[in-house]
C-alpha cells in the first residue's frame, strides 16, 4: 500500500487538505490534530509527492530565478537566496540570460510555464520595462527585482544604496588628500550606474571639488579591458587625477593590470571601487573597495518573494540594502 496523502487523510478521519496543511505546520489546523497526523507520517515513513501536494496547495514549492550571468556578485547573491529557500525547503530554478534582453523575456516566460510559485529578477535595463510589465499584467505570480527597478511597475525589490557608495569612496579618497578625482563607468542602461555616476558628481559638489569632464570616462560594459584603456587615457592626460574610482570590478581589474604593467605609476593613484571580491586582498596594489552586501540582497529578495507567495497582499515594499567601505 502506497502512503500518501489520502491513505493518511483515511487513518487519521480528516480531509486530505487537512493531512497537507498539518505536515506544513498550518495555523488553521488544530495543534493536537496537527501532532497527531505528524506522529502518523513518521511511523509510515511518509515521503511527500510534490506532484500531488501541488494539486492540493496550488502550489509547486520552486521559484525561478533569473540572473544576467553567475559571475562573483551573482554568486553571492544566489548563497543568498538559497539560504533562505533552504531553510524553507524550496527548489529554485535558474535561468542565465547572458546580458540579452530577448534571452530575459524568454527566460521570464519558460518559468510561468513551469508554475514557479514567484520569481526573482536581476532586470537587463529600462529598454525591456515595458515587455516585462506585459509578461507580469495577467498573471497573479509575485516577482522581486534584484538591485534593479522597472519604471511604471508595481513590484517589490531590493537594491543597493549606490548614491550613498560613490558619496563613501568620494569621501574617503578625499580623506586621502585627493583631490582631482576621476570615475569610470559603464555605459549600461540602468538605474545601478546612473545612480552611481549620479552620486559621483553630487559627492564632488558636496565635498568642494569641480567636476573635470576629461575625469568622467565613460566605457562598454562588462569587460575589463575598458577599465585598463580608461586607465591607460587617464594617465596620459597632461594633469591626470590623483585618484581613481571604477563603476565595477571588471574596471578595477583593467586598472590594476595597466598599473602593474606600468608600475612606477602605482603609488601616483589611489584606487577604489564597487567589488568586494576577496582576490583583490591578493594583489600588491591596494584598492579600497565596497561590500556590496551581496548575500544580505538575495537573503532580503528570497524573503520577500516568500512573504508574497505565503499570500501578503500589502503594498509593494523596495528595501535599500547600505554598502560598507573596506579601505586598503
């Protein structure tokens, strides 16, 4: 005899609703009845069919993800969810979009198919809003956007403070006695590098310096070989800056291998930027650099998506995850 949630509902003289929100410690069942039909599952050795619990709950138990690659920063964001989607037993889906916009709609869409119970977006750029928004208009499935927003949309997400990371590495590279200060940054079509070079400039107002347009290079994104040409420019300007601030750490690693290329220029720059990946602790230059709070962002996302599909129905929350300056 198989053991499943009708065998058990028989035993124990409940519904078979009753057996699946008991074994998923639901409120609305009583405590005794709950330990009861528990007790009852140990001693049978009863294993949960998904496929059937679905059909009861609605529910499939898996979320889907959608991040632009699995480099360092979505790998820790991904510890992250997972930490919680653990704890709480469920799957996650991964779909990897490689930076292509028609790849995330795609994606998007391949999920709803598989029901996932929610998703969690690390959105391409603006140029995909409104496609999106169309995908999420008819479907009651929650979704969470990873440091990222859509314009017009309703949704919940958790982002980094970026005005608040350039006003840290403006501020500490003054403190260094600089003050010509330059800024790479990539030229994506996104709220996060906006924000940032937004916040580079209001952080050179706020601290009594002028902004010098050669100092703001702008470079593709995603490739550390711009951020070693915009190095390489800034050094051949006729006054180059004394510190050097980078958008990302694909432009921190094109920094460091001009400099160590050239190495009676390392000690002419101070050199910071958003990354907080551990290899830069091994290199000879020291770079000053921001925690990005990677894990906190996926815990904080996977935690709301939960509350949603655990049917929260109140107003769409945006937590602001801060940075924390980590000086070499």
């Amino acid at each position: 005899m198989e053991v499943n949630l009708k065998y058990l509902a028989g035993l124990a003289n409940v519904s078979v609703s009753t057996v699946s929100r008991a074994l998923r410690d639901d409120p609305r069942v009583k405590p005794e009845t709950r330990e009861q039909i528990k007790k009852l599952a140990k001693k049978l050795n009863y294993v949960p069919n998904q496929t059937a619990l679905s059909l009861v709950t609605g529910k499939t138990r898996t979320i889907g993800l959608v991040l632009p690659n699995i480099r360092a920063f979505m790998h820790d964001v991904l510890d992250g969810i997972e930490e919680i989607c653990y704890q709480r037993e469920i799957n996650i889906l991964l779909g990897v979009y490689n930076n292509d916009g028609e790849k995330e709609l795609n994606e998007l869409n391949l999920l709803l198919q598989k029901r996932v119970d929610g998703i969690i977006l690390f959105h391409i750029g603006s140029r995909y809003d409104y496609q999106v928004k169309e995908i999420f208009k008819d479907t009651s499935t929650p979704l969470v956007l990873l440091d990222r927003k859509i314009a017009g949309g309703s949704y919940d997400a958790v982002i980094n403070d970026n005005f608040l990371g350039s006003s840290l590495l403006v501020e500490n590279a003054v403190k260094t006695g600089a003050k010509k200060i330059a800024f790479i940054y990539e030229a994506e079509d996104v709220a996060t590098m906006k924000e940032r070079t937004e916040g580079f400039l209001k952080a050179l107002t706020e601290n009594g310096l002028n902004h010098r347009s050669e100092y703001l290079i702008t470079s593709p994104q995603h490739k550390t070989d711009n951020g070693y040409e915009s190095m390489k420019s800034l050094c051949q300007l006729a006054d180059p800056p004394e510190a050097v601030l980078a958008s990302t750490g694909d432009n921190i690693l094109g920094i460091v291998k001009y400099l160590i290329e050239n190495p009676s220029l390392i000690d002419k720059f101070h050199i910071a930027g958003f990354d907080n990946s551990e290899y830069l602790d091994l290199m000879r230059i020291p770079i000053t650099r921001l925690d990005m709070c990677e894990r906190e962002i996926g815990r904080c996302s996977a935690e709301l998506l939960l509350k949603r599909i655990d049917g929260f129905k109140g107003d769409h929350e945006t937590v602001v995850v801060a940075p924390e300056l980590i000086r070499r």
